[in-house]
C-alpha cells in the first residue's frame, strides 16, 4: 500500500514538472521588435548624428565601428560620434527587446579628411596667368620640394617684444607646421604645447626677400573653419623695422575669423591699418557667402589692385570693397610692401577656441601671384 502512494506523488511530481517547463517555454517567445528606422546626419569636423526609431522596443545599443568597440546602451533613441581619423566605418544600431533579443541594422559611413578639417577641396574659383595691362612680376605655384628662399618664417609667440603677437593670440609659431604637399603651400595648426602655448600653427613672410609695390596680388587658397581660427593673407610695409607699426602701414588682403554664426566661416575681410596724422586709423570692407557656403568647401582667389590713389578688394574677381588713399596721410601705402601669411589661432578679434573647435585645421595656398602694371 505504502509503495503505491509512493508512486502516485512520484507521477504527480512528474506531472507538475512537466506542466511546469511548458509554462516557460511559453514565457520564453519573446516579441522581437519591428521596423527599424536610422537616420545618418553627418555634421562638421567629423560628427556623425544618429536618430533610430523601432516598435516594440525596450532600449537601442549603438556602436560606431571603432575597432573593437562593442555595442553600447543608450538613452532614447539619438546617438552622435566624432571621428578623428578617415576612413570607412561600420555603424551598427540594435533594437532590443531583451538583452540578448533584438534586430539589428548596420550602415557604412565614410569620413573623408576634409570633413576632418584636414583635407582639401576638387573644387572652386581659379584666375588666369595673365591679365590684360599686367606683366607677371613674381609667384610662386608652390610645386617644388621644397619651399623657395623667397620666404621666410617667423617663430614663437611674439615675446618679448610683441607678445601674442599684439593680439593676445594663442600659437607658436613653428617652421614645421608648413611643409609643400600635392601643389600647395599647407600650413596646419595644431593643439599641441609648445613654448608655454597650447597650439601651434606657421607664419611665413617675404620680408627682406620680395617687396612689392603697386599692381594686383592674387591668392589661390582653401580656408580652414572654426571658432578661434584665423588665417590671413596681408602685408605690411618694408620700412618697418624703421618706422614703427601702423606708420609702415598694413594691407589686409584677406582675413577670415572662424566660426559658426553667420558672418564667420562665410565671410571674407580687407582692411587697411594706418597712422593718420599721429592717430590710428583702420577701414575695410567684407563680402559674405550665402545659401549656406562656407570659405573652407571650396578654393577661392583672394585678390588686392593696387594702385598709386585707390586699392581695390576683390573675391573670386569680383570686387567687393574699394578705399581712396590719395590723401597725404596715408603716404605709407605709396611705398614698398612684404607679404605674409599665416594661421592665429585666437586672439582679440576670433576669440579662443571652444568645444566645437577641431583640430588640427588646415590653410591650403594653391599659388600667391603678382602683377606690375606694364
């Protein structure tokens, strides 16, 4: 009898073991979610945007296609990545219902350097070899293997006579931030500590090696971008290291303060430096891009005519500001003039760099021509 009952708890023990496992293999077919949606937006200096939507779903795991970097959680369903390196990248975005339920789609985005603030573009506005009344004088088309004797560099920071060099500008200036690569003159500012500043970048000028008086200059060049940078084409008078600054005068053929409000990355600057009778004296005009453009998508000619009574501003040859310097004050841009070139990197008028600043940014020089009126 005893062994009977045994053996009916034995079945019934079976029974609701049996019945158990059924239940949770029920339990165990889970939903998977359905219909998902990403959206790829890519953004400046190499940010990359996500959005991703999905039904039937608990949370999104997301990864960028960094070597070796494994899907991670986030929270709700926007993701974005700055990437530092060119190349092709696999981006993955998991829709989970579990953590080891989901669907997943993967998309291949490719950084290119000039999304990275390092390359240049195919692209943009070029001026002929010659004009009608002009002789070319000088150039330089910066196609050797080395950079022409005509120039020479300016190192440091300005101290201790010129300090940030009269802008409270944050770079060291260095010869090798320049070098010569695939026809152009590249002068590349970088985040990096030297001489007791945070970045470096170049200054080049032909002081002492080509001066210049009247004609027209024209400047093939790619911009960089960016708030706190500051590239510039210009020129100051030879007599200089005789007659102070602003009595030697300056002319400011082309400057760009970096930035992402209207007025920044789109809008070019020419501006004439002067002692006015014993006064400092400045004036100068502006031309912007519009739809959107920006200096840096495509190259550009940045040209200055000059002549004995007027100097003329022009951008892709298409004059955008003009100033009368008959007056006897401004004397000082009747005489010989050096050219310069260089990158700041924040100062009085940019401001410094900030979180949405890249680097390292890059100024790419196709060619620097001048004329002489025959």
């Amino acid at each position: 009898m005893m062994m009977k009952v045994l053996q009916m708890v034995s079945f019934l023990l079976t029974l609701l073991t049996a019945g158990s496992c059924s239940q949770e293999e029920v339990d165990q077919q889970v939903m998977l979610p359905q219909n998902l949606e990403v959206i790829v937006e890519a953004g400046e200096n190499g940010l990359v945007a996500l959005s991703f939507t999905a039904d039937q779903v608990n949370f999104f795991r997301v990864s960028f296609g960094e070597e070796s970097e494994m899907p991670e959680r986030v929270s709700g369903n926007e993701a974005s990545f700055r990437y530092n390196t060119p190349g092709e990248y696999t981006i993955t975005v998991q829709a989970h219902a579990t953590e080891t339920d989901f669907i997943q789609e993967e998309l291949v985005v490719t950084i290119t350097e000039q999304m990275l603030g390092i390359g240049f573009p195919d692209s943009g506005f070029s001026s002929p070899m010659a004009y009608e009344g002009y002789s070319l004088a000088w150039n330089d088309e910066f196609e050797a293997e080395t950079l022409s004797n005509d120039w020479v560099f300016e190192i440091g920071d300005g101290c201790p006579d010129l300090c940030g060099w009269g802008n409270n500008e944050l770079q060291y200036y260095r010869r090798e931030n320049t070098e010569l690569k695939e026809g152009y003159l590249v002068i590349t500012a970088k985040e990096e500590s030297r001489g007791g500043k945070n970045y470096t970048s170049s200054r080049l000028k032909t002081q002492g090696q080509q001066n210049f008086q009247f004609g027209r200059i024209d400047i093939r060049a790619a911009l960089p971008q960016g708030q706190g940078i500051w590239p510039a084409f210009w020129m100051l008078g030879e007599n200089i290291t005789e007659i102070p600054w602003p009595a030697c005068g300056e002319i400011d053929i082309m400057e760009m303060i970096g930035g992402n409000a209207d007025g920044r990355d789109n809008t070019v600057h020419g501006t004439l430096h002067w002692d006015n009778n014993g006064s400092y004296a400045s004036d100068g005009g502006k031309r912007s891009l519009s739809d959107g453009a920006i200096l840096k998508d495509n190259f550009h000619v940045y040209s200055l005519i000059w002549e004995e009574d007027r100097i003329t501003w022009l951008l892709d040859d298409e004059v955008f500001h003009s100033m009368d310097i008959s007056p006897a004050a401004m004397d000082e841009f009747r005489e010989p003039f050096f050219l310069l070139i260089n990158m700041a990197v924040g100062g009085n008028w940019p401001g410094n760099p900030d979180a949405s600043t890249r680097f390292p940014q890059q100024l790419a020089v196709d060619y620097v021509r001048v004329f002489e009126k025959e």
